[in-house]
C-alpha cells in the first residue's frame, strides 16, 4: 500500500491480551477467524464504507506499536476495551499517545479506570445513582472469601465474579458466608481476580428483572433496549418475548418518557468515564434511584442478530450514524489534538 492510499486510512488500535492468548474459530466457510479478546467491536459493526477506512495495528505484550510513518499524526480509534484483559496493551498505548500527542477516540487513560471496582468508586457520589459496592481480591484458599468480605464490611449475597468475564460467564451468587466455598466450586478462579458485588434484589413487582441498556455517543443518549427477564443474571438471551410489548412502547417512548428523568445522571455518569463511546446496563427503580449494573466500552450495541424487521432496527440505526458522525469529527473527541507531553 502506497503512502497516498495510507493517508486516507485510520488506525484502529487493537490490543494484544495480557496473556498473548487469541482465540480461534471456524467461519462458516471454514476459514479460520481470530478473536483479541480484550477489543470492542467498534470497528466491526460500522458500515462498509466506514470499516474499510480503518486499519487495524495490532500491539501488546512483546508486539511494539507499530504505526505506519504516514498515519503517524493521524487521529486514532482506540477499540481496547477491557481493563483486566489487556492492562498492557492500554498503558502501552497511553504511553505512545503521550509521546505523539495525537487525538485519540476513547483514551486508554478513561478505559483504564473502567475496571469493575473503578467505575463503583467514580459513581458512589453522584446523586441518585446507585451502584452497589464493588471490590477486588485475589484469594489462595475459599476461606479468604469470607474472611474478605467482613474485613471490609462486604453486605451478602456477593456476587463473585473472574475479572475480565463477559455475558455472565464465571460469575456466580453466594448467598450467605456459609455458601461461599459454593459459589466458587462452579468458577475455575484459581490464579485470577475477583470481583465481589453486592448483590441488590430489584425484582420488580412482577416478579421480573429488567435491565434498560444505554448507548453512550459524544454527549447523545440512546436507548439500545430493554431486556425482560426471569433471572437476576440478565442478558440478551434471557429475554422474555411475551413482555416484547413493553420493550417496544419503551423504545419509542425513550426520549419523551425515560430521557427527561434520567439524562443528567447519565450526563454525569459520562462526565465521570471521560470516555467518548460506552454503553451503561442500568435499572430505574420505583424509588427514583437509578440501579447501575456495570459501565463500559465492552458491550456489544450495534450488533443485531434477531430476524429483521424488527424493533431493534431503528435504534441500532440512529446510535450508528451518531457514532459515524463522532467518528468523522476528531475536534469532537474528548482527548483531541495536543502537543506531546508526559502522560
């Protein structure tokens, strides 16, 4: 590729996981397909003309950053996404953009401070939102669990949970000290953090858990949907398509409905991230508070698997094109253009 043809290209940074491990997978094809666990699909889910405009520049643990000469003073889109995945990847990236001072679309230093524990401590003074208290410990033996707990004054049910899982894998509810070694039976945590959450019953009156999704795009707020379940482990999957209804009337209520009451908590929910593109899995409960379940540049908001037309169509519309022209508009992004300096 000439240098002409590079300059009309954006890096997108992808980061190499803490343990060098990428995962391999058949396409229907057969043809293999790598997956750097630790990234946002942000550069996965954009339209045609806009994805083939990035170029990926893999990096991490023993794989310098590597960035062509002719994109070096380009703006990058940074798609590391995971703290506890890809720690290295993201203080290296943070370190290249303090030495070259170009913007940068979700800093490495904001991403950084997404882990679990970090994001319960920048949301515990904001008024009217709640998220339960979250901490991190390395354990050697189940004791230390609760030992841990009462150390730090830890409220039951926990919710024990490996750093760095998704989609509610290896995460488990212990309901009291005595079921603690119970709880860990059914996670492999041997060697890894955990997380431990206070586990807050929001049922509603129905007897049903919801979790309201939000796309967080610049300064815009998007609802993404609304998922109805039986289960207090809430994901897409759990949806309860009798209650589709209720989804439906929520979505195209959103700005007239929902919105009004909640934007200046998820304004100052975003104030506190610092990060330019998000989502936040949240709960609004009876009593006005809003019920934050976690934040962060993980979570998977433009992809749509169900047969279309369907609900979802409009709102995966309008986060995109929000998040195409935020893209398209570096003077935008909150870590733009700087002289270089120190981190």
């Amino acid at each position: 590729m000439n240098d002409s043809a590079q300059a009309a290209l954006v890096p997108l940074m992808m980061g190499i996981p803490d343990n060098s491990l990428i995962k391999v997978s058949a396409r229907p094809d057969g043809t293999p397909a790598y997956h750097f666990l630790g990234n946002s699909r942000i550069g996965t889910n954009l339209a045609p003309a806009i994805k083939h405009k990035l170029l990926r520049v893999f990096f991490g643990p023993d794989f310098p950053i590597r960035v062509p000469p002719a994109l070096r003073s380009t703006p990058m889109i940074n798609a590391v996404a995971d703290p506890d995945i890809s720690s290295i990847a993201l203080r290296m990236l943070r370190e290249h953009l303090a030495g070259s001072g170009v913007a940068c679309f979700n800093h490495p230093a904001a991403v950084q401070g997404t882990t679990r524990d970090g994001i319960a401590a920048k949301l515990a003074g904001i008024p009217g939102v709640q998220m339960p208290r979250t901490l991190r410990v390395r354990l050697q033996e189940p004791a230390e669990l609760v030992r841990f707990a009462a150390e730090h004054a830890l409220r039951w049910p926990l919710i024990v949970r490996i750093a760095g899982s998704h989609r509610g894998a290896a995460t488990a509810l212990s309901e009291a000290p005595a079921r603690a070694n119970d709880a860990l039976r059914g996670l492999q945590w041997g060697g890894h953090d955990l997380y431990l959450t206070e586990y807050v019953d929001c049922r509603d009156g129905d007897g049903h858990y919801r979790k309201l999704r939000i796309a967080m795009v610049g300064g815009e707020i998007f609802m993404r949907h609304l998922v109805i379940a039986d289960g207090w482990l809430v994901h897409v999957h759990d949806r309860k398509l009798g209650h589709l209804d209720e989804e439906i009337a929520s979505l195209r209520d959103f700005r007239t409905g929902l919105l009004p009451d909640l934007r200046d908590r998820l304004r100052a929910i975003a104030d506190a991230i610092g990060m330019d593109y998000f989502g936040i899995d949240c709960n609004p409960r009876p009593d006005g508070r809003l019920l934050v379940f976690e934040v962060n540049a993980m979570m998977d908001i433009l992809t749509n698997t169900m047969a279309q037309p369907n609900c979802w169509d409009e709102p995966i519309a309008l986060i995109h094109d929000a998040l195409v022209a935020l893209l398209s508009d570096p003077a935008r992004w909150l870590h733009p253009q700087r002289a270089a300096a120190s981190a």
